[in-house]
C-alpha cells in the first residue's frame, strides 16, 4: 500500500475524521525500510512488536546494582559461618558486626575493611585463666540501637551483652540460665519515645517465646552490680526478679511444636511474629497480650525465613521446599502466589519496598530478585564466593541477610554471608524502568543530573537527536526545543551503550555495547528491529553504516564485521565476515569512520596504527602512524573524513583523514604520495585527549574538537593542511572559539544544520548533552525544564 491507500484503510478502521497528520506518522513508523510503501506483513510486524515491546517496557528492573558484588573474608571466623550480620549506628560513621559460630566477633568499616576482633568470654570457674574461652556455638545476634548494645545468643543457653557505645567493644553483661537454647533474636524500642520500655524477643528451641521489657533503657538494661566484678556482669535467669525495677521477664511456651527459626515485633498492632519449620504451625501472628486468637499458617516442611511489611500487608516465607511464598496479613488458607525456581532450601528472604521487590537466597550461594506486583523473576545472581566448591553445598549461618535502607545509610545496600565470607551489594534507592521504549512528552526530564553520556548524534531527517548512556538507555531530544521525545530504557541490558550510528536514511539507529551486543532501533517509536551476532562477547567501540545499509563493526574483536539491514526480515541478522580483517590490528580496534568518495574506510586502534580499507576488495590498502622517539604510540581517540575535500578532485590528495591521539590533531592524506599533512596538539591543557571531532561536512571550513577537560573549540581549516608538513609539529590553524562546555570529557561533538543555521552538538560524561551556536552561543541544554524555539536567539540560554 502507498500512502493514499494506507490513509484510506485508516479512515475505514478509525473513522473519517482521523488527522491526516497522525496518519502520515502513523505510516512513516511502519515503513521502516522507507520505501514508501507499506505491506500487510509489515504492518501486522509493527502491531505485534509494539505490544511485545509495551510488555517488555512495564518489566521493571532488578533493584541490584552489581553483577557481581564485592567481597570479603572473615579470616578471624576460623573457618566458620557467619550466623548474623547487624548494622551498628552510634557511635558515627556506620559500622558492620559480624558474629561467628565460634563466638567470634568482627567489627567491620562500612566498605567491609576489619576494624577490631572481640572473642566472647567463657566460662570464670575454669581454674586457669588461658583456658577460659568461650566454647559454644552462637545462634543469632541483634543490635539494640537505643542502649548500645549487641546481643548474642549460644547454645549454652544464654545471652552474651556486648557494648558498641565507644569505637571499642567490650562484653559488660551475661545473661545465662535459659532452660531452653534461644535460637531467634529481635529487639524493639520506641524512635520517637526513647524513654518507654523496650522489648528484647527470643524464640527457643522448644518453640516457645521469651519476653524481656527493659523498663528504664536510659539508665541502663540491668542492676549495677554491688561489687565490681572482673568481666562481664553475670546474671542468673532465675535471679533476674532482684532486677525487677529495670526488667521484667515472661515466657509464652508451646507457640510452635519445632525451635523457632525467626522473630519478628509489629509495634503497631502490639502482634508477636514468629516460624518454625513445623507443619501444623509453620507461622504465627500473636499479639503480646494473647487476648486475640492467633493467627496460624500451616504449610509443608514450614518456613526456614520470613519477612513482613505491615504496610504492604505482605509476608514473605522461604524453606526447605525451595519455594517462596507471598501471604496477605489475614489470609492464611492459601498463599497470593508460590515463587518457584529455587534449586536448594530458601535460606532467607527480604523485601524491598522502596522498588517493591523481594530477594530471596538459597543454600547453593544464588540469590533471586522477584518483582511483587508481577511475581516476575527480574534477576538471578549466583554470588562467587570463593568457599564454593563444585558439587559440595557451602554452609551457611541461619540469618545470611542484612537489608539497609536511608537515613540509617546514604544509598541502600544488601550484605550476604556464605560461610565465612560476606558479600555487598548496592541496590537502587527507587524503581527503575524495565527494557523498552517510553515516551514521555510533557515531562521535563533533567539529563544534567541523569547518568553518564557514552555518544550522542544528529538525525537531520527527523530533526531529533540521539544520546547514550552508561546506563544502557537511549534518548531522543527535538532540537527545535531541546525537549525529550522518546526513551529507550535498558536497550543491551545491563550493558553499556558504547558506540551509535544512523542507516542511510538517518531514521534507524544502530547501537553497541560493552558486552558485544549490537541492535537496530526504529527512530520513530522506539522498537527494536534487528538483534546483530555478536563476533565476540568483548567490546563494540565503533559502528558506520554503508550507503547501502551495510553496518561495518569494530571492537575488542580486531576485526571487521559486516551486516546486512538492507533487505533484513528476521529479528536475528547474522554477521558476515568476510573482510580481510583476521590478524590485521595487533590491538583492539577503537575507531571507524568511512569516505564514500574515496571508497574507504579508516579503522584506528589502541597501539596507535591507523589502516585504510578498500571497500571493493574489503582489504587494507595503507598503514598510518605517527613518527616517534618515546616508544609506545598512544591510542587513537577518534577519526574523522573531511568529505568536501575527499570529493574534491583538486583536493582529495591533500589532508583528508583527521585522527587524535594523546590530545595531537593529525590530518593524513590515503590517496597521495606523501602522507602526513600536518599536526597540532589541541587542548589548553598538557596532558589531556581529544575525544571526539567533527566539521561542517558540505564545506570543511571549520573542525570542531571536544577534550578530556570539557572544553570545546572550533578550528578555521579552509587553508590548512593543504600542503605538505616537513616539520613534525606543524602551526596550530586557526582558533574561532574555545570555551568551557561541560564540567567533564567531551565524549560527542558534532556539527549540524538547522534551518539553514550551522550549529554544535555537544555531549557529556557529566550526563549532559547541549547545543551551540557556531559563534558560541549557548542555545542550552538538552532536557532543560526552559525550552528554546531554535529560530529564535532570543530564547537561548546563553
């Protein structure tokens, strides 16, 4: 169908008084071969990759920052697991405690470097002081913010109180005596009252619950002894009623018919929450004063884990069955929904309500993030920790999580424990977008603030351009207003966007990643049409698009790969590989660029040789490089073809080629007997890089360049490298404007037309993108919440 056809078929199916203009657009989107016609085929493709792509685009992304986190070794644990992980908040600055099987304690910085080690105190009636360690194993650990302290749980059937108030920590109370191991810890106090009693919980082994009220927490949780006594203060359970005036003691026994695994307090409802891994009480709701019938889930083999959120209403079960459950509050017949996927028992879970998502871990070291609403698996992560061992299951304390959130710390983060090593990883503090597009006109996005730029360019057929981020997303901007038009979020994942370029008709974008990946947009909605092999799974740096839509690749590969996106029906398009490229660079390439005039294309790499290829016979024909006496040649930062002068039959022997390498501008003649045309180190500053070039291609009467510092400056060339340089350092042309762009690296700069105006696009590692006059005016920038009209200078920033 042509257009006419096309806008009679959308008026039977619409309705007559659709907008011609909507219906122009509407038939540009799908002609995304621009043909000017329009298939069934082709629109039926459209509609389905749209609403796959509008699914795809409402998934959203896992809150994990890391692929793989940081980690560390608790070397003092002896060998053994880290049963519990607690945040230690007072004194500043934040600090971990780590607490060992064995009674170790580890005091960690918040980048998990080791501060101090304490060990647990033994017994006082051995005879021999050396002998007196203690000899236990610990089962959970809390930290009770409002007095200062860690509380310890063993084995032995007590309690070990370590003081944190001073950077130093110390053990000043053992309470002993329990007749039953105490197996799950948590502790509550009033933020807002400090003054009201506090509530120290513990679960037993006997699947009873122990209830300590520390009536006067200011002034202490014990008596002070009457005598000073070497050690800690020893307490004995049954004597505590001599303590009466500062704590008081209840225990409910029989809750659950297995040890508790957990202990939870919601202050709001006055509720006790508890599990085990009992079949007939596998969670139970209570309140403090058993006044109210509980609350009871039964479920097969029980919960090892749960957590709650009171304002979600949700709680979360993990255990031996590998599956993880989500539960309304007072729904306790069936669950929301069962999680599967898990291949080991479920260790712990955590949700994350801030993106609204759930971790969850399991015995084989692999922690799962799942999206509550959609009950999606978003990630799978399986943590490196050195301990594990192929076909052996690493032991694991009881409590592998900490979950931390602000004020309590600036970004949050998650800290995991396998064996004897701890894991940290970053989370994001709000929901981020799933892959996809998003258009989102009438918003004011801020790219200033907004992540890292890694390319940016010009499409002159819809008047838009196109940034990169580091976050793996693309934006379009319209240059008339500097407003965002379009969003393409999570575009390779969680790879970086490395390298972009346009088709020939400047209405596709192609785009690569750090990770090899390379992928066909549609400029007009945001869908992506082609997935390219990878060669390889390193790096893709440069990416340039033949006037027959043949994409030409280069990267970490060293080598050039070849795609076809002309005649392109499949998703998938293979690479085709048949340039002379195999062994040609010795290092990994980082630029390309292509003369159509000429027939070439230039290829750049990181030991600073610069090859010309032929395009009929896909072959290099010539080796640039620039003369030294220290060595090594710095890498090639950027190439750039001069395409009036390449055209120009007068002129095309001359300096054609500009390449940059350690901030030095080079122009190269690929045609004539002599070379090298002239070259000047371009920035203010020693010691800095151009990184990218660019010249009003119609004319070459200017270069503009952008370097490692931010600054941008524009060269008068029209009579400059014309002639043939036999000095090694030539005069520098020129100098029209130099001025401060951006606070870091220019990563982008490119001249444009714009009704009939010569502007400058600019881009940034600071993560913004702006545009300039070609006198040097600020126009502003991209996304700024002020928008410009392009044809009138009064609206700029200046």
């Amino acid at each position: 169908m042509k257009f006419e056809e096309f806008r009679e078929v959308m008026r039977s199916v619409v309705g007559p008084d659709v907008e011609d203009t909507w219906v122009e657009s509407f038939f540009s989107e799908v002609d995304v071969s621009c043909t000017g016609q329009v298939k069934w085929q082709q629109l039926c493709s459209y509609l389905l990759l749209e609403y796959t792509e509008r699914e795809r685009a409402s998934i959203p992304r896992a809150a994990l920052l890391d692929s793989q986190p940081q980690i560390r070794h608790c070397a003092h644990n002896k060998r053994e697991a880290t049963v519990r992980v607690v945040a230690v908040s007072h004194p500043p600055p934040l600090r971990y405690m780590s607490v060992s099987k064995g009674g170790q304690i580890t005091v960690w910085n918040s980048s998990l470097h080791i501060l101090r080690t304490l060990g647990l105190a033994g017994d006082p009636t051995e005879e021999v002081a050396s002998t007196r360690r203690f000899r236990g194993w610990t089962s959970d650990a809390v930290y009770m913010g409002n007095v200062h302290r860690v509380a310890v749980a063993t084995d032995c059937r007590d309690l070990h109180f370590v003081n944190v108030s001073t950077a130093g920590v110390f053990e000043d109370v053992h309470l002993f005596g329990f007749r039953s191991v105490p197996t799950a810890l948590c502790y509550w106090h009033d933020v807002q009252c400090p003054e009201r009693p506090s509530l120290l919980l513990l679960g037993d082994e006997r699947g009873g619950v122990h209830l300590l009220w520390f009536l006067n927490p200011s002034k202490g949780l014990f008596k002070s002894p009457s005598k000073a006594e070497s050690g800690p203060q020893r307490i004995f359970l049954p004597d505590l009623g001599e303590h009466s005036n500062m704590v008081s003691h209840r225990h409910i026994p029989n809750v659950h018919q297995e040890p508790i695994t957990r202990v939870m307090f919601e202050p709001g409802a006055n509720v006790i929450m508890t599990s085990s891994e009992s079949d007939t009480s596998s969670v139970v709701f209570m309140s403090v004063t058993l006044k109210r019938e509980p609350y009871i889930w039964t479920f097969k083999q029980g919960a090892k884990c749960f957590d709650y959120n009171a304002s979600l209403q949700l709680m979360v079960t993990g255990g031996c069955d590998r599956a993880v459950r989500l539960w309304t509050r007072f729904v306790v017949s069936r669950p929301v929904a069962t999680l599967l996927g898990h291949r080991a028992a479920v260790l712990d879970v955590s949700i994350y309500q801030p993106v609204g998502q759930i971790f969850s871990y399991s015995r084989d070291a692999e922690l799962r993030v799942w999206d509550i609403s959609s009950h999606r698996c978003l990630k799978i992560v399986h943590l490196q920790f050195p301990c594990l061992q192929p076909g052996r299951i690493p032991e694991h304390g009881n409590f592998p999580f900490l979950l931390l959130s602000p004020p309590l710390t600036e970004h949050s983060h998650l800290v995991v424990g396998c064996k004897d090593y701890l894991a940290l990883l970053h989370l994001a503090d709000a929901r981020r977008g799933g892959g996809g597009w998003l258009t989102d006109e009438g918003k004011e996005p801020n790219i200033q603030s907004g992540p890292a730029v890694s390319c940016a360019l010009y499409s002159s057929a819809l008047r838009q351009v196109a940034t990169g981020h580091v976050d793996s997303s693309v934006s379009l901007w319209d240059v008339e207003t500097g407003r965002r038009r379009l969003q393409i979020l999570n575009a390779h994942g969680e790879d970086e966007l490395t390298c972009m370029t346009l088709d020939s008709s400047r209405r596709r974008l192609i785009t690569g990643a750090r990770g090899g990946t390379i992928k066909v947009w549609n400029l007009l909605n945001g869908l992506n049409l082609h997935k390219l092999e990878p060669v390889t799974d390193s790096e893709v740096t440069g990416l340039t698009c033949l006037h027959d839509n043949q994409v030409l690749a280069v990267g970490g590969s060293r080598r050039v790969a070849q795609y076809d996106i002309a005649a392109a029906k499949d998703l998938y398009v293979r690479a085709d590989m048949s340039w002379k490229s195999s062994g040609v660079h010795k290092s990994d390439i980082l630029a390309v660029c292509q003369c159509f005039a000429l027939g070439v294309v230039a290829t750049a790499s990181h030991d600073g040789e610069v090859i010309i290829w032929r395009l009929e016979t896909q072959g290099a024909a010539l080796h640039l490089q620039r003369p030294t006496q220290r060595g090594a040649l710095p890498p090639v930062d950027a190439l750039l073809f001069l395409q009036h002068r390449s055209g120009n039959r007068k002129l095309r022997n001359r300096g054609v080629l500009v390449s940059t390498q350690a901030g030095c501008l080079c122009f190269w003649s690929v045609t004539g007997q002599t070379h090298t045309y002239g070259q000047f180190y371009a920035p203010e500053q020693p010691g800095e890089r151009v990184l990218s070039l660019s010249s009003d291609q119609p004319q070459n009467t200017i270069l503009v360049s952008g370097d490692t510092t931010g600054r941008l400056q524009i060269w008068d060339i029209r009579h400059y490298a014309l002639d043939i340089q036999h000095e090694p350092d030539s005069e520098r042309p020129p100098l029209l404007q130099s001025l401060k762009a951006h606070e870091r690296a220019l990563v982008s700069v490119e001249v444009l037309q714009v009704t009939d105006r010569s502007f400058v696009l600019t881009a940034s590692a600071d993560g913004s993108a702006a545009l300039w006059t070609k006198d040097g005016d600020h126009v502003g920038f991209f996304g700024q919440e002020v928008i410009w009209n392009i044809t009138e200078p009064a609206s700029y920033r200046r």
